[in-house]
C-alpha cells in the first residue's frame, strides 16, 4: 500500500553564535542559570532583516538536494512557523516565489512546538490520497527579532533561538515509511504561553502603551508549560505505540522536541528509556520550535545515529497547547 516516506531532508541556522554569556552582557542572566534550568549553551541569531522564509529556503534546497529532485518536482509546501515572515500573508507563500515555483498550493501550519508533526501528517494524508507527490515540508523561525531582550523578558529570551529544518514527503511501497501519527491540542490553555499583540482581537491591535508594556513579546508560564510537557509526552508516546503494537523497546531512536533539556530528561526518566537513544541538540540551537524535530532529526541522520531499518519515534509539545507523537521506519 502507497504510504509517505521522507526522501531527504536540510536544515540551517545563521551564522551568528550568541552564548548564554552574550545575553548576560544584555540583561541580568547567567551561564549558570541558563545552563542548570535548560541545558543551553548558545543559540543562532539572524543578523538584519531576515524573515524565517529566507532561512527556509536554505533548509528546503538542502533537502531538494538529498532527495535528488528540483523545486519544479514539488506539488505542495507546508510551512510551520509561529515567526511568520509578515502578519499576511503565509510564509509558505513567501518561501514559494523564492523557490520560483509559482502556482504550487503553499499552507502556513500554526502549530508552534507541535507544527513539523501536525505537518508530517498532512504531507502523508495527501501521498496516501494520491492529492500530492512530493511535499515540501519545514519548519522555519525567526524569533530573536521577536523577543524581550531585557532583564524583563530574561525568562524567555534565553530559550529561543533562529533556524529552519525541512523534508521532502514523498509516495513509497517500501517498508520505510511514516507508520502511524497521533496529534493533540487543548485551546485551554492557549494563554499560558502565547504573544498576544499585535492581533484581531485588540482594537487597536497595538498601541503605544502596549509597546511599552511588552504586550508584543512572548509571555510564558514556564512551570504550567513544564508540567504539562511532562505529563502530555510520556501519554502521547505510550499511546501512539500502543496502538501501532510496538513496545518502547522496539524504538531505535527517539527525537523530542527541543524546548529544555529538563523537560527531555524528566521524560526519559519518566518512560523509562534509554538516555544513549535521545537526540538533544538543544545545548547548541536554544528551542527553535517547529524547527527543532527535523534540524534534530536531519542531524541524527547526517551523524549515523538514525539508520535505514531503524524505528524512530518523533514526539513534540508546545504552544497551544498542542503536542504529538509520530512513528517512521526509516
Ligand atoms: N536568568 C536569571 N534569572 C532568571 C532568568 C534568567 N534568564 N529567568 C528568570 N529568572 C529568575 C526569575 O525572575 C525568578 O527570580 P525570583 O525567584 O527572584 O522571582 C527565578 O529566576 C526563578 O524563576 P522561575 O520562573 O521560577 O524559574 P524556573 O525554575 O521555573 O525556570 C524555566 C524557568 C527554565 C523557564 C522553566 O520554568 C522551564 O523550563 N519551563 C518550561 C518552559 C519551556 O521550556 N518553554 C520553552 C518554550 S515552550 C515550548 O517549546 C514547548
């Protein structure tokens, strides 16, 4: 039977290295701190104007590359950011014209931490369906332009960095392929991570006084979101092998979401597997949300630690909230 499989994959981050001690030239932090309650080292931060488009596109001819084909190939693009480019419209409109594709369908996925698994779904329910081909998925954020970097914001700046990660979703008869996804949200608790300015339902949407008070900037309840990623992730990836018949013990490798280490750590304790199988790359690229699952993934790739044959289990939680848990045969 026709499924979905990734037929090659890219990412990129900027060049710019910003360390936990270049923040703490910019607001009351340090390396210490950062270092203890997340794991991060350093993130990448764009220079200038650079919108998460342009980072995606790097990502998605890399991709285009490993997979052998052009973007004249690809008949869908699905593009995952919560740093769209422009407020409108979609970045995936955006990423098409400098693809030079024009008239390819291009959807934007609001799905934060969540958006490259809500994404992988789609591109294979469309190659299930014969709809769509090859699918060029990723997942591309710009935050350090979007982000508090004063002693007032310290609690999330610290957390964010800028990167794309991108994969082409292609047909297969073979035994590699994406086997079985299962896709959360719960509206909830939208308020307990979220940047509520500019938006519709503020009249005006921004104001002078809501600059000022830093309505435009992430705001986050750090130990709702961590509670909750602790619980929602080791549920998710029960349930998803569960239903597919598949132990923990039969998953080669698994690639969580990069949002702190902690979180990763808890979870792994929590499940009871073992670290050694745990991508985290985190220490490097801070949390790049719908980025961090396939630049993790594409580097566990590069690196030989996923392998032809492998089961790889994906598994994200964010903003929303919404999380989920993906199967691939590799
Ligand atoms: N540097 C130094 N001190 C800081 C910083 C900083 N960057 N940020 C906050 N502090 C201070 C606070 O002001 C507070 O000071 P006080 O005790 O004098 O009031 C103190 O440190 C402790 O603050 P808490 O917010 O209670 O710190 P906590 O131990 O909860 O850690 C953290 C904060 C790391 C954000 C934690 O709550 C967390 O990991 N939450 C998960 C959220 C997350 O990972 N989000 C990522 C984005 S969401 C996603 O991708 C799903």
């Amino acid at each position: 039977m026709t499924g979905s499989t990734l037929l090659g994959m890219g990412h990129y981050v900027p060049p710019r290295v910003v360390t936990n001690n270049d923040l703490a030239g910019l607001m009351e932090t340090t390396d210490e701190w950062i270092t203890q309650r997340t794991g991060i080292k350093e993130r990448h931060w764009v220079d200038g104007n650079v919108g998460a488009s342009e980072l995606a596109e790097i990502a998605s001819r890399g991709a285009l590359a490993e997979a052998g084909l052009t973007p004249q190939d690809i008949d869908l693009i699905l593009f995952a950011t919560l740093s769209p480019d422009l407020n409108f419209p979609g970045s995936g409109c955006l990423l098409q014209a400098r693809l030079g594709i024009p008239g390819v369908p291009a959807m934007d996925i609001r799905n934060q931490c969540t958006g490259f698994l809500y994404g992988l779904k789609t591109a294979d329910a469309y190659i299930r369906s014969g709809m769509a081909r090859h699918v060029l998925l990723v997942g591309a954020e710009v935050h350090s332009t979007g982000i508090d970097v004063t002693t007032r914001g310290r609690d999330v700046a610290v957390l964010f960095g800028d990167g794309a990660g991108a994969a082409i979703v292609g047909p297969t008869e073979g035994a590699a392929r994406v086997i079985d996804s299962e896709l959360h949200a719960d509206g909830r608790f939208a308020e307990i991570l979220m940047v509520e300015a500019p938006a519709s339902r503020m009249n005006p949407r921004l104001s002078p006084q809501m600059l000022e008070e830093g309505r435009h900037y992430p705001k986050m309840d750090g130990r709702s979101v961590f509670k909750h990623a602790v619980e929602r992730l080791p549920e998710v990836i029960h349930s998803v092998l569960k239903k597919n018949g598949y132990a923990l013990s039969d998953v080669d490798v698994l690639v969580p979401h990069q949002a702190n280490l902690r979180i990763n750590e808890m979870v792994t304790r929590q499940l009871g597997f073992a670290p050694e199988k745990v991508v985290n790359n985190i220490q490097k690229y801070g949390n790049t949300t719908a980025a961090s699952i396939p630049i993790a993934l594409h580097e566990a790739v590069l690196d030989g630690r996923v392998k032809k044959g492998q089961l790889v289990l994906l598994a994200g939680f964010g903003a929303g909230l919404t999380w989920g848990a993906t199967l691939v045969r590799w």
